[in-house]
C-alpha cells in the first residue's frame, strides 16, 4: 500500500484538532447530533399505497385462474 505525504500531513492536522478538544466535549457533540431524518410527502405516500393496492389486486386476480 501506498501512503502518500498530502495523506500524512492530512492525518496529522485532523490528530491535532481533535487532540485540542476535550473528551467531555465530544461526548456532548455525538449526543447533539440528529441522526438522518427522512420525510415523505403525501404525494409519495399515496403513490405508494396505489403501487401496493395494485400489486394485491393483480395477485388476486393471478390466484382465482
């Protein structure tokens, strides 16, 4: 593997940043931050339930042949 010096001297200024910080402090930022949030529009959602109500009744209709 190769490691280029840009690498090392990246690796070293992310090192010293987080070496300046205290601990409690990063506790407190990892509880603070939001996880992902994923909202879907009601357009979506309708689109949705039609897509499965349409693929049960297919299935229906498939099964009574």
């Amino acid at each position: 593997m190769t490691i280029f010096p840009h690498q090392i001297g990246d690796v070293m200024q992310l090192y010293n940043r987080v070496a300046k910080l205290k601990p409690s402090t990063l506790l407190e930022r990892e509880d603070q931050a939001p996880g992902d949030v994923i909202t879907i529009s009601d357009e979506a959602k309708k689109q949705r339930v039609l897509a499965q109500a349409k693929t049960e009744v297919l299935a229906r209709i498939r099964n009574a042949k």
